[in-house]
C-alpha cells in the first residue's frame, strides 16, 4: 500500500512537471500576428521587422505568419501590387487566407494594412467582433464618420484599437511633444510638412498628407477648434489660446516650431521601426499609444480641409465636422 501511494505521489509530480513545461513551451511561443490587406509597402517593411530573428524587445514576442489578400479594383496603388506582397507573405511561411474571418481564428493580434481606406470599417468588424487587438494603418479609414465607427464597435466590445502614421513615432517629434522636457517648452504655432499626392476617392489630406497632419497633431495635441484652407496645399487650424497648427504639403518631412522656449525645426524622420515596437507593445498591453480623440480630432481637421475648400476658405469649425459624422453613423443603426 506505502509503495502504491509512493508511486502515486511520483506520478502526480511526474504530470505536473510535464503541464508546467508545457506551458512554459507554450509562453515562450510568439504571439501570432496576422495582415489584413497584401497592397502595401508597409507590409514587408513590418513584416521583416517583426520576424526578424535578431529582434529584441516587444519585437521578439511576435511573429507575422497569416495574411488576407484584399484589394480594390478602381485604385491601382491598392490592386497592382497585391500579388507581389502575398507572395512574399508566403515565403515568409505565412498561411494566405481566404477570409478575414477564417484568418482571425488563427492569430492573436491584427495588423490592417490595407493602403486604401474605404475598405477598413467593414475588415475591421470581424476583428473587432472576434475581441483581436488591431492597429489599422493609415488612413483609419475613408471618412470622418467611419473611423468615429470603428472606436464605437471597438469601445463596444473593449477591444484595444489604434491607428498612426509612422511620421507620429520620430524621437524629434515625441520629444517636442512633451512641453516640460522639450526644448522648445510649450508650443505656440506648429507649420508641419509632408507630400501631398492625392487620391481621389479620398479627402485630399487622407492619403499622404495625412503624414504631416500626424506629425502636427502629435506636437500641437487636441484643442483644434477651426479650420481654414489658404492654399490648395495649406491648410490652418486654430487651436485653443489662439495657437497655430499649419499643414503644408510639400516634398520632404518636417516641422517649424515656435515655442514658449524656444523656436526650431525637427530632426530628420525616423523610418518605420519605431512603430512597429510601438503596435508590439500595444498588443502585449492592449494600451494605445494614440487616444481616440485625438484620432478624431486630427481626422476632423482633414475632413474640415475639404469642407473649407468647397466653401472658397471660409473657416470650418472642428465641432462641425463631428456632429455632422454623428448624424451619418446615427443612419447606420
């Protein structure tokens, strides 16, 4: 009887120390990441960030392996390049999926790349439904309202939702951002430039100026209450203590900034990597680096570019632009 509970006693051990290494094999595994959207360059650029075997960090805890093609036919930027980067996709020895459906059943997080932003409501749904986190890539989408959408469902069902450029995450322009350590203390006016090439089933501002209006808001955060269109590639917000938030659309990245302390212009831009740690740690903590409202307030300001243009410049109100997206997704229900 003694040599029976004995062996007992051995084989409880024996199980539990196989369940502990199981799961400590298990833990050591890299969350599965997955793409929506083959139709961009950012998708290899991320991709090799994150799968590289020298990553560090929250790198290290994340592997690329599955991806949905997607694509839109009347945008070449979107449809012409899809087959090039799910090729590459798969000879990262990523599973190339049918449905965005099927494909959030076998990943953990979500990286929605899609390059044109009409689609991005609808392919962030069944992330959203199925509680992934996500980070959608820029243009959060094609509307003001649409991206007011998106944060909805995903407050909804508290599923953790960000989108940024990689123009957000340059150490200059996080470094002007926080006014107590920043050289150029609290910031007065802000004239913030990126290239401007449009596309037209977007905003103007949408689909590459949006990398200057990241960068703006970045520096100047929420409080923008008008916005005025002064040049076909200008545009000029004014925020709360009658500063300044200029975009202007030109080649190159940069700002010019007029501070309390001091005034000068931003280092030279930081490349993608920046980013990608930033959506890694946002999937490892489900905290997003970027708040809703400021999202919406910078897409508030590009939708209100358009809204000014079409009313030959007159000043737009921030506040405006948002109920008249509320009164567009009040239709939806």
């Amino acid at each position: 009887m003694r040599s029976r509970s004995i062996y007992c006693l051995l084989l409880t051990v024996i199980l539990l120390a196989v369940a502990s290494a199981a799961r400590a094999e298990e833990a050591a595994k890299p969350l599965r990441v997955g793409i929506i959207g083959t139709t961009t360059s950012h998708v290899p650029a991320f991709t090799k960030t994150i799968n590289d075997p020298k990553a560090t960090g929250p790198l290290a805890d994340f592997k690329v392996v599955a991806g949905f093609t997607g694509g839109v036919k009347d945008n070449p930027s979107s449809w012409d390049r899809r087959e090039k980067y799910t090729q590459f996709l798969r000879e990262q020895g990523c599973t190339i999926y049918d449905t965005i459906e099927e494909m959030v059943k076998n990943v953990d997080a979500v990286l929605l790349e899609s390059v044109d932003g009409r689609p991005h409501l609808e392919q962030a749904r069944p992330v959203i439904a199925a509680g992934k986190p996500l980070f959608i890539d820029k243009p959060m989408a094609v509307s003001l309202a649409d991206v007011m959408e998106i944060f909805r469902l995903a407050k909804e069902k508290n599923v953790p939702v960000f989108s940024s450029s990689s123009l957000r995450f340059g150490e200059s322009v996080q470094a002007a951002r926080n006014y107590e350590t920043s050289p150029f203390g609290k910031v007065k006016s802000c004239i913030a430039c990126s290239p401007m090439s449009i596309e037209p089933h977007h905003p103007d501002l949408f689909w590459y100026g949006i990398h200057g209006c990241e960068t703006l808001f970045t520096i100047m955060g929420t409080g923008c209450q008008s916005v005025k269109r002064v040049g076909e590639k200008k545009v000029v917000g004014t925020w709360e203590g009658g500063r300044t938030g200029t975009f202007i659309g030109k080649k190159g990245y940069g700002a010019e900034i007029v501070g309390t302390k001091s005034s000068g212009t931003l280092g030279k831009y930081g490349g993608y990597k920046p980013l990608v740690v930033e959506i890694c740690k946002f999937f490892k903590t489900g905290i997003a680096p970027v708040h809703a409202e400021e999202t919406i307030e910078m897409f508030a300001f590009m939708e209100a570019a358009d809204e000014s243009k079409a009313k030959g410049g007159a000043p737009v109100t921030i506040q405006s632009m948002i109920e008249r997206a509320k009164k567009i997704n009040a239709t939806r229900k």
